[in-house]
C-alpha cells in the first residue's frame, strides 16, 4: 500500500516541478501575461 502511494507522489512532485519551470521560464521571456497563460493551460493538462 505504501509503495504505489510514493511513487503517485514522487510523479506529482515531478509534474509540479515541470510546470514551475515553464511558469518561471516564461516570465523571463518579455512576454509575461500571454506566457502565463499558456502555463497555466500547461498546468491543467499536466494535472489531468
């Protein structure tokens, strides 16, 4: 029961990490507001 439990976990933590890279990626480019966006859009699918 365990086991499977951190591995959710561990994939969750990856995921989250992947969507702050791109969120923080993109508002280094000049073009804040429309990057943000599309992270955001990233985010919900990444989430699915």
């Amino acid at each position: 029961m365990k086991q499977p439990l951190q591995k959710m976990k561990d994939e969750k933590a990856a995921e989250d990490q992947r969507a702050y890279l791109s969120y923080s990626f993109s508002r280094s480019t000049g073009r804040r507001k429309a990057e943000h966006e599309q992270g955001k859009r990233l985010k919900t699918i990444w989430n699915r």
